[in-house]
C-alpha cells in the first residue's frame, strides 16, 4: 500500500477481452467494441458469463479460458454503421489500447496519421455522404491493412 499514491480523475473504459485479444494478435476488430454501448456491453457481459469456459489453441497448445475472451459480440456494429461522433469517440480509446497491446510504435504512429486524415479530410464539407464515404473507406483500408500484417 503506498499511502502517498494519489486517485486518478477518470476511469478508463475496458473493451471486450474478444476485441483486446484480437489487437494483441494484430487481427482486425470493430471500433464498436472500443465505443461506449461496447464497453458497457463488454461490462456486462464479462459479469454475466464469468463462468462460462471453452477451449481455444494458443500457440500449439490447448487452454481453458472463459469464452468471452474468444468470442465476438452479436451487438457489433460495423465500421461503417457507426454514427460517424461514435467512430471518432471510437478510434481514440482503440488507439490508447495499441500501447497497451505493445503494437511497435511505427504501426501506432501510421494509423494516428491515418486517422488524423480522416477526421480531417475535405470531402467531410463537402458533401452530406461525406461522413459515410470516410468510414466505408476507413473500413477496407483497416481491414485491408491488418491483412497485409498477418
């Protein structure tokens, strides 16, 4: 117990172990799981099936681990259903979770820049489907680029 230790101002989210188990395989995975209605759901489900186990290989190895860790949610919402406040809200709390997954800092540094020019792009003035026309293409330049990583 350190005494002199201080408590923070905020609590971060926790996304669906599905989601943070894909990232630390480099695999690709919904921003969903990254928004609020995801963490929520990833809150409770992970009180709900606590017990609930099954077997998954890791490594050439059989293990016991509850399901929740390898099984995707059925409320997923693809990238490109997503309001496009939800995405950006999104993509912030996937990146802080790169770190944590120990992704090398050159892949964290290439999709910030890939985000920033999303975020920032003109056809967002230019058009009412600009919005739209942004995360369909975020969403096959993601899925495109964690392929091309495998």
């Amino acid at each position: 117990f350190n005494n002199k230790a201080s408590v923070g101002d905020s609590i971060s989210p926790h996304p669906y172990q599905y989601a943070m188990q894909r990232l630390n395989n480099f695999e690709y995975v919904e921003l969903w799981y990254f928004s609020p209605d995801g963490c929520k759901e990833a809150l409770r489900t992970a009180r709900s099936v606590a017990d609930d186990f099954g077997l998954t290989r890791v490594d050439d190895h059989l293990t016991i681990r509850p399901t929740f860790t390898f099984k995707a949610s059925k409320s997923a919402v693809a990238d490109h259903d997503l309001p496009f406040s939800t995405f950006l809200r999104s993509k912030n709390l996937f990146m802080m979770q790169l770190s944590k997954a120990k992704w090398p800092q050159t892949h964290i540094d290439a999709l910030s820049l890939f985000f920033w020019h999303l975020e920032n792009h003109s056809i967002r003035n230019n058009s009412d489907l600009g919005d739209l026309v942004i995360l369909h293409y975020a969403l096959r330049v993601r899925q495109d680029w964690h392929d091309r990583l495998k």
